[in-house]
C-alpha cells in the first residue's frame, strides 16, 4: 500500500481584498506515491512549494483541487492522523511549559494514559539527551535544544509515518549526526519517512528515493540508486534545465 | 467520547498552565490587586458613601482587569499558536481543530476564574478591614463579572480566529467589550413610540447580536434588595451568558475548521 498518494493536487493561495485579489500557484497536478516502509527525499529550491506539499498532507491546508490520501485516509479527519508525527523547521514550543510537560501533553493528545505518556516522554527525552533539562523552562533553550524537543516529540507515539522538515536544521555536527541515526533507526524499523531537506548529502545518504519540486511542480520522481554522479550536481543539472 | 473527553480536558490544562505561569499575566494580577488596594483610598473621596465607593469600584476594577487577562490570555497564546506556528505541531496530533479550540476556551475560563476569584476575595478581605457589611447579593455581583468575562472569552477568541491577524482581532474584541456596555440603550430605540419602523428593526438585528452586558450586572442589588439575590434572574442571566458563549465558540470553530495555517 502507498504510505502516500497524491493525485492531481493543486494549491493556489488568495490574498488580498476582494477588489484587488492576489492569487500566487503554489502546486500544480502533484502525482506523488510513497510506498510504506520508504525513505522519500523531497528536494527543491525555496518556494518550491515544499513546505506546501507537506502541510496538505498535514491537514494543515486544503488543496484548491485534487486528492491526498495519507495511510490509505483523508487526513483532514482527525482520527486519521493517530500514526503520523511531524517535525517542522524551527519547530517551536510553548515558553512557560517544561520538554515534560508539552511531551506529556502530546502523548495524551496520542491518547496515551497520564501516567503512559509521561513514561515515554521521559524515554524520549533521554534518547535526544535532554533528560536532565527535562523540567526547565522551554524559554531557556537555545534553537538546537528545541530542534531536540521536537525530535523527542516524534518519539512519543509508535507512529507509521514521519513528516520531517529540515530536521537536522540549527543542530551542532555531533545532533546532526545523532538525528541522521534517528531516523536512521526509524527507518531500519520499516517507518516511512518524508525528509524535506536542503542538505542533499543528507538526502542522499538516508533517502530510497527523491522527488525534486520545482515552481509547484514534481519534475522528478526515481530511486536514489537511479542518479547519475553526485547528487547535488544532479539536482542542480534538473533545476537548471527547466 | 472519553478520548475526547481527555483531549479537551489536556487542551484545558495545558492553556491555563501556559497562561498562569506567563510573566505578563502575573504582572497584571500584581498590578490589578494594587489597583483594587487603590479603592481603600478611593472611598475618602466619597464621605457619607465610603462602604458603597469601596465596593464599587472594586467590583468595576476586577472586571476591567478580568477583560484584560482575558484579551491578553488570548493573544499571548494565539500569537504563540499562529505567528510562532506551534499549533502546527499540535493540530497534527489526533485532535479535532474544534475539540481543540473548545479545549482553549475552558482553559482561558479557568484562568480568568481563578484570577476573578482572587481579585474579589482581596476586595471582600479589604471590605472587611472597613468593617463593610457585605450581603449574599455580593455572590450574584461576582456572578455577573464572571459571566461577563466568559461571555468576552467567547467573542475574543471569535475575533481572533476570524481575522487575518490577531491585532485586528483584538481591536475588535475591545470594541465589542464596550459596546456590549452600552447595548441596553437599543432597548429604549426599539421600544420608542415615535421610532421608525426600519429603526426598530435594525437596532432589534443589533440587539439580538452584540452582548448585553447590563444582563449580567447585579451590583444595585447590592443596596437595594437587603441581601436577597433574585434567583430567576440570576439563572436567566446566566442561561443568556452561556448560550451566547456557546454561539461564538461554535462560530469560531466553524471558522477555525476553514482557517489555512
């Protein structure tokens, strides 16, 4: 079964009053399928219309026509999204709460028991080496020790799905490497994961296959094994040709 | 159904620890109880009615300050929601945008409850030092602040889900707040007998949609019924107060449902 599948997905984003309306394409007729158990590297300069890909997905955006199914379910519906977790870039947390408490928050969110998610908020919190700053404030944590809360968050629920975005973003060489064994780990437990990134040298050590996106278009869709020499130069040569 | 009944009681809590522990919010309850202190001296103002200016203007400083926890509890934690994009990360968890905003809107009612309450117990504590007498109709006056703030909860955070920004909702919030003071007088313009038709009709449409505040508002009782609270228009009041917290959070559902993060 495709963990996702899109068909025909468009996105145009309205701003502006009704007497002088702007409308700006952000997707146009994405075909996308991601078998479970896959790695997807989603690739594409800024604006590409990444970001809005993956919060269609989320259920964060409708799109203006089209369809998304996320593990075979419109995930619009809230029960749908019981086995997916996401990490957005930056991500950013409450600041007078505690890492326990906004992970303890999310695992009854996950319909975990009281006492079940603050058991696995503190097993999450001790994998991204953060244990000890379990009960401080999130205002004193600088943007890596949030990057970690977040991937801490993702560790809550045994979810199927990972929407990752940028996650090694702001993290020291050191995090960087333990995020990349993270998912990693994920993936040698048959997780899918969809990895938007601007680091291709990540991408293409952790992805199975990628998907280059360009001005709302999916230009490119193949198996990590099927680029031709190095994959920044392949991905620059794609761009380039359009 | 107790699935649901968890996340909104998580919501609930997570919203009022955010709001209780926020700097800004404690500054104003440290600043409102000053205030309130303010009225001791206030009364000296007022020979011959001291008892009455030190009641009245306590009751009128804890509901100005428990609008304002309101506006800014709403904003403080919106403003993390959407312009920090936190929710981003919550609303991709099992839980309803509705569930989730119903969740909010308790934990907001908690917080102004428990901030109302100590503000009316500083002020009972200072009639007391006055050697103030203070009736039973002292509770329907405390009720009524307390279904003014719910009801204000209710069309801030409308407001706030509604616009395009959360400045704009906030200064629409305000306004609302202070022309729910003044709607009873829509009342004399429709029961006028020299009104225009089309008039009556439209201040009824104004009536029916901005909040009467004067419904809510028991502090005469205070002098002139001895004591004695009016049940029946105490629970009309606060059926009134409910219902219409209910209608701006269905609304602001509705329109959260809609909302493009």
């Amino acid at each position: 079964m495709d963990a996702i599948k899109t068909k025909k997905l468009n996105k145009t984003y309205v701003s502006g009053h009704f007497w002088s309306r702007k409308r700006s394409v952000a997707l146009v007729n994405v075909d996308l399928a991601i078998k479970e158990k896959q790695v997807f590297g989603l690739l594409g300069l800024n604006g590409a219309g990444k970001t809005t890909l993956m919060k269609i997905l989320l259920g964060l955006v409708s799109p203006t026509s089209g369809k998304a199914l996320v593990l075979g379910r419109d995930i619009r519906e809230a029960s749908n999204r019981k086995y997916i977790a996401y990490l957005p870039e930056m991500p950013y947390f409450p600041r007078y709460l505690t890492p326990r408490e906004i992970l303890t928050f999310y695992g009854r969110l996950y319909e975990l028991s009281n006492s079940e998610s603050k058991t696995r908020a503190a097993e999450a919190l001790q994998t991204v080496g953060l244990y000890k700053r379990a009960d401080s404030k999130l205002r004193e944590f600088s943007k890596g020790m949030l990057q970690r809360v977040g991937i801490a968050s993702l560790l809550l629920n045994d979810s199927k799905l990972f929407f990752l975005d940028e996650p090694t973003y702001g993290l020291d060489p050191l995090a960087a490497k333990e995020m990349r064994d993270i998912i990693l780990g994920l993936k040698k437990k048959g997780k899918t994961i969809l990895l938007n990134s601007h680091q291709i040298n990540e991408v293409h050590r952790l992805c199975d296959r990628i998907g280059i996106l360009h001005d709302g278009r999916l230009i490119t869709d193949l198996p990590v094994s099927k680029v031709k020499g190095n994959m920044e130069d392949f991905f620059i040569r794609t761009v380039k040709k359009l | 159904m107790r699935a649901s009944a968890e996340k909104l009681l998580a919501v609930a809590g997570n919203t009022f620890k955010e709001c209780v522990r926020h700097r800004i919010l404690n500054v104003l309850l440290i600043f409102a109880a000053a205030m309130i202190g303010g009225s001791f001296l206030i009364r000296e103002l007022a020979p011959g009615a001291e008892d009455r200016a030190l009641i009245d203007t306590g009751l009128a400083l804890t509901e100005l300050f428990g609008f304002l926890t309101v506006v800014l509890s709403l904003f403080i934690t919106s403003y993390e929601e959407f312009e920090m994009r936190n929710i981003w990360i919550t609303l991709t968890k099992p839980v309803s945008r509705r569930l989730f905003l119903a969740g909010k809107f308790l934990g907001i009612c908690l917080t102004v409850t428990i901030n109302t309450l100590l503000m009316l117990l500083l002020l009972l504590a200072l009639a007391g030092i006055n050697l103030t007498t203070v009736n039973l109709s002292f509770i329907a006056a405390s009720l009524g602040i307390l279904l003014t703030l719910y009801v204000s909860v209710g069309f801030t955070m409308l407001f706030m889900v509604a616009s395009t920004n959360l400045t704009t909702g906030t200064l629409f919030a305000v306004l609302f707040y202070l022309i729910g003071h003044l709607t009873q007088n829509l009342k004399a313009i429709i029961s006028g007998q020299k009104t225009a038709e089309a008039v009556k009709f439209t201040a009824t449409v104004f009536y029916y949609i901005l909040p009467d505040f004067a419904a809510f508002n028991f502090r005469e009782q205070l002098y002139l019924s001895a004591g004695s609270i009016h049940y029946p228009l105490l629970f009309k009041a606060s059926a009134y107060g409910l219902l219409y917290a209910l209608i701006c959070l269905l609304i602001a559902g509705f329109a959260f449902s809609k909302k493009e993060l």
